[in-house]
C-alpha cells in the first residue's frame, strides 16, 4: 500500500511540473537578454536547434505537445494545420491558438523566431 502510495506521488509531481512547465504564463523576459547574447552564426539551424531546446523543447519534447497531442510540430500535423512555412510558426509564436504560451518580439528576437521556424520545418519533417 505504501508503495503504492509513493508511485502516485511522485506521478502527480511530474504531471504537475509538465503541466506548469507548459501554461500560458508569458516567458520570462530575462530569456531575450540570453538569445541576444548569442553568437551570430551563419548556420542559423545550430541556432535554431539551441534556440528551440532553450524555449520550445520543455513543452515539444522531440517534436510533441505535452499538453495537446493533436498539435505536434511533425510535418503530417503542421501541413493539416495549414503550418507550411517560417511565417506561419513564427506568425503562431507571437499568437498562439492554444495554451502555448506567448513569444512577442521583447522575449524573442523576429532573427531568432524565424531560425526555430526554419530549425522545426526540417527537424521534424
């Protein structure tokens, strides 16, 4: 029974921390000073793939949706959202349609919006 209760327990701790982790609660704004500082790189997928484990990845863990199964960011699910372009993510980053919380320009830069764009259309094709 103990047993039983300490598996429980620690389930609905990482199904708090998910959930949580994953609210529409704006970023913090501190986050733009550490993109800012990034070195400009002429491979903007290196930056995209670092940019996107920095603010996409605790919520689309390898191309998923922790809290919205039907909105992975796999290219099946982004062309059957009409996703098909840089524009189109970016454009959802800034507004989001779900409980994805809100990038605007002041927490990510529009260069470094577009280069997760870039890095999701060909990671998860």
């Amino acid at each position: 029974m103990l047993w039983k209760m300490a598996k429980l327990s620690v389930l609905l701790v990482v199904t708090t921390g998910t959930v949580a982790g994953c609210s529409k609660d704006e970023p913090k704004k501190h986050a733009a000073t550490q993109s800012a500082s990034a070195p400009n790189s002429r491979e903007p997928l290196r930056d995209g793939e670092a940019l996107f484990k920095q603010y996409c990845a605790p919520c689309h863990p390898n191309g998923g949706n922790a809290s919205d199964p039907e909105r992975t960011l796999y290219g099946s699910a982004l062309k059957r959202n009409q996703i098909t372009t840089p524009d189109d993510i970016v454009r959802i980053m800034r507004n989001p349609l779900s409980r994805m919380i809100r990038f605007d320009a002041s927490t990510l830069s529009d260069r470094d919006a577009r280069a997760i764009a870039e890095y999701v259309l060909k990671a998860f094709r």
